[in-house]
C-alpha cells in the first residue's frame, strides 16, 4: 500500500516538474535565452522520464486498480495516446536541442530558423500537459470505462 502512494505520489510530482519546465521552456525560446531553454528542457525530460516509469508502475506494475482496470478503460486508451501524441511531437524538439548542444560545445552557430516551428510545438505541448490530468481525473473515477 505504502508503494502505491509513492509511485502516486511521484507521478503527481512528475506534472508539477512538467507543466512548469515545458512552458518556461517555451518563455526561453520566445526570448531565445538558450542557457534557461536548457535548463528547463532537462527538467522537462526529467519529468517526462518520471511520469512515464510511475504511470506504466501504476498501470501494469500491480498497483492500485490493477492491470485489467486499464486495459478496459476507454479513457485510459485516450490518456495513453495523448501521452503517445506527446512524445511525438517531443522528438523534434528533443532531437535539435541536443544538436544545439553539441554545436556550442564545439563553438559552433545553431540554425535559429528552427525557432518558430519549436515554439509551435511547445505550445501543443503546453496544452497537452494541461489536458492529460482532467482526462486522469476522469479515468480514475470510472468515466468512460
């Protein structure tokens, strides 16, 4: 019972390292500040890391409702592709900001063209992260199952 609360409790924690990380990121490229873009992408990864591990531990680990509850739940379908729907539209973003990275190592120019598109994503991001908990919330008290 007490792992079920800290793996809960670790997955809450995973959205309030998310939500705030991915929308500062946001500020960062709008402001084209790349040591805050950097920053708050780890923390983003971070997050994303830790929401991924505690929701498949809750789901599939033995925990709380059990594997059959969410492999039944509608809802539970819809909260999986948004999270799925996340990740795809993260692989770009992902992908240039560790060429970025590489690039000032070695002192070289990044290609700020890109930034328009990354804010864009960002934004779906943002609001992604913003409806995946009211989708939980419903999952968890047995709408749409």
């Amino acid at each position: 019972m007490i792992s079920s609360a800290i793996v809960s409790a670790l997955h809450l924690l995973a959205l309030a390292l998310g939500l705030p990380s991915v929308f500062l990121r946001g500020r960062a490229l709008a402001r084209n500040d790349l040591p805050a873009l950097f920053r708050a992408d780890n923390v983003w990864g971070l997050a994303a890391v830790l929401w991924l591990a505690t929701g498949l531990a809750r789901a599939f680990g033995g925990l709380e409702k059990g594997t059959a509850y969410y492999e039944h739940s509608r809802v539970f379908g819809l909260k999986l592709m948004l999270f799925v729907l996340l990740v795809l539209l993260e692989l770009y973003p992902m992908v240039t900001f560790i060429r970025w990275r590489r690039r000032l190592k070695r002192h070289e120019p990044i290609d700020a063209t890109r930034l328009p598109l990354l804010r864009k994503l960002n934004h779906a991001e943002v609001g992604l992260v913003l409806v995946i908990p009211f989708v939980a919330a419903c999952m968890a008290r047995g709408i749409g199952y």
